[in-house]
C-alpha cells in the first residue's frame, strides 16, 4: 500500500486537483516538493512540509 497527499489538502486555494503518490512517506514527501514546483513554490518552507506531511493518507 502506498501513500498519498492530495494537493489540494495542502493548499485549497490552489484548486488543484493533483494527487501526489509514492511508495514510502519519504518518497511521497519527494514527489510534493517536486510538485510544488509546478506551483512557482522553488523551495519548501518548514510550514508547508508540515502542512504536507499532515496531509498524507495512505493510498485505497
Ligand atoms: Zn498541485
């Protein structure tokens, strides 16, 4: 079983549909900083990878 964040639990403001998936926590953490790019999020701040970390389900 693997491990989602949906991204618009992360930012509801964005209205983004997108669902990041990965196999560990470690590697959906990845996939998200990796997504936030294509939001013109270049870095991570702590907040928003506490916010993603909280937002991680595991995947259905
Ligand atoms: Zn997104």
């Amino acid at each position: 079983m693997g491990k989602v964040i949906e991204c618009a639990k992360v930012d509801p403001s964005s209205g983004c549909k997108h669902v990041i998936r990965g196999n560990t926590e470690e590697e959906v953490m990845k996939n998200a900083m990796e997504h936030a790019k294509s939001h013109g999020i270049r870095e991570a701040t702590p907040e928003l990878k506490a916010k993603a970390k909280t937002a991680i389900r595991d995947e259905k």
